[in-house]
C-alpha cells in the first residue's frame, strides 16, 4: 500500500460552474431561436419584406438611370430592360426573402447551425 494521496486536480477554469451542469445544446439552440425570432420580426418589419419591394426597387433605379443618361424610345427595349432588372433582383435572396427554418424540429447539423448563427448575427448586427 502506498501512503501518497492521488494528486488533486482542480476543475476547469474556462467553464463557469453552472455551465457544467447544463446542456450546452439546448442552450445553444434556444439562444438561436430567440436570435432568429428577433432577426426575422426585423427583417418583416422592414420596407424590404413587402412583397413589392423589387418593384419599387427596380422603380427608382431606373429613375437615377434616366436622371443619368438618356434611355431609349423604344418601348419595347424599356420593357425588357425593366424585366431583366427585375429579375436580376429577384435573385437577391439575401435583400428581399428570409429563409424559413423549422428550429423546433432540431434537424439542424452543427455546421448548419454555425453557418445560420453566422447568417443571423451577419443580417442583423446587434
């Protein structure tokens, strides 16, 4: 038999004392939501959620060009120019939509769930 004590080790320092009994998931997932909660009621408050904001946006864009150079008489020009503009803001999902994600399912990888905090804190920098 030995006469030494096993040597004593004190506990981590970098986590604080209740954060050891708690689960850190669920924590980071309710922290999430409530990001996501607030981002998305900020974002539908906005004047970019309404449903014709690529139109208005495509509006006043093409009344700073005609403020700039002069457009051309054809109608028929204007009016594919007007449609190709619209669509190209259509494709800026990021300005004009919100993603839906169904955070109450708890399907979300943890790269997925990085990348959408990210994505949450990057839209709306509070």
């Amino acid at each position: 038999m030995s006469s030494k004590l096993p040597k004593y080790t004190p506990p981590s320092l970098f986590t604080p004392f209740l954060r050891r009994f708690t689960d850190e998931r669920a924590r980071d997932l309710a922290e999430t939501i409530a990001l996501y909660n607030e981002v998305r009621s900020a974002h539908l408050d906005s004047a970019w959620a309404d449903p014709d904001a690529i139109e208005h946006v495509s509006s006043l864009v093409a009344e700073r060009v005609g403020e700039i150079v002069d457009l051309p008489t054809s109608a028929a020009l204007l009016k594919a120019l007007d449609r190709c503009q619209q669509e190209m803001l259509t494709l800026e999902i990021t300005i004009f939509s919100f993603p839906e994600v169904d955070l109450n399912a708890g399907v979300l990888s943890l790269k997925e769930h990085v990348d959408l905090r990210r994505y949450l804190r990057a839209r709306y920098p509070h």
